[in-house]
C-alpha cells in the first residue's frame, strides 16, 4: 500500500487537552504513535489509545473527572462593559466601510504633479 493509498484520516492532526493538568487527546503529532490513533496523554505517558474520537473524548473525561479538575467560573462582563464593547465594535465597523467607499466619492483630481 502507497502512502498515496492511505486514507485521509489517518494522517490528520489533532490535539485536545487542558495544559493546566496535563491532559491532551493527539493524534498525528510527535508525541504519540503514527498509527491514526487517538491518545490519551496524561504527564506524558499514554494511558488509552482509541480508534474513534468519541471513545478517546470518554476517557479523557474520566480521567479529568479521577483528577478533579474543576474548570476556574466564567466570569461575565457587566452590561455596561458588554455596551461598551458593542459601541466600539460599530465604531470600528463604521471607520472601515467608510474607508473601504472613500474612494468612489474622490474628486476628479487632475494630473498629479511630482517636483
């Protein structure tokens, strides 16, 4: 079999994981096998190797939930920042259909003159 007889998928890259613990779904990158396996990595060291995502995404949830890792609360943004926020964002869209048409309402100009 050619490298160009093999499937896509198994040659495609992926990565998943929480750096804070340690803890990563791979597959195609350096650190794991090049079988077209999904990895699961803990510290460095494999402890799962899967053929479908959904099974390796399984156990990365169990190990998450055997580690007790407890994502930090989301913190949202008052409404007056969220106002705040949007008016800058108009502001910035606005400057740049502006600029983007600016030069259909240009005069005619002329010859331009360099000394």
């Amino acid at each position: 079999m050619s490298s160009s007889d093999t499937p896509a998928l198994a040659t495609e890259r992926y990565r998943q994981g929480l750096p804070v613990i340690g803890l990563y779904i791979e597959r195609g990158t350096g650190r794991v096998p090049g079988d077209g396996r999904y990895h699961v990595l803990h510290q460095e060291a494999v402890i799962g190797s899967f053929r479908s995502l959904r099974g390796a995404q399984r156990c990365y949830h169990e190990q998450q939930k055997l580690i007790g890792y407890v994502p930090p609360p989301c913190i949202l943004p008052s409404v007056d920042e969220r106002l705040r926020n949007e008016d800058l964002e108009l502001d910035l869209m606005r400057s740049a259909s502006y600029w983007a048409e600016s030069h259909r309402f240009g005069g005619g100009g002329g010859k331009l003159r360099h000394r």
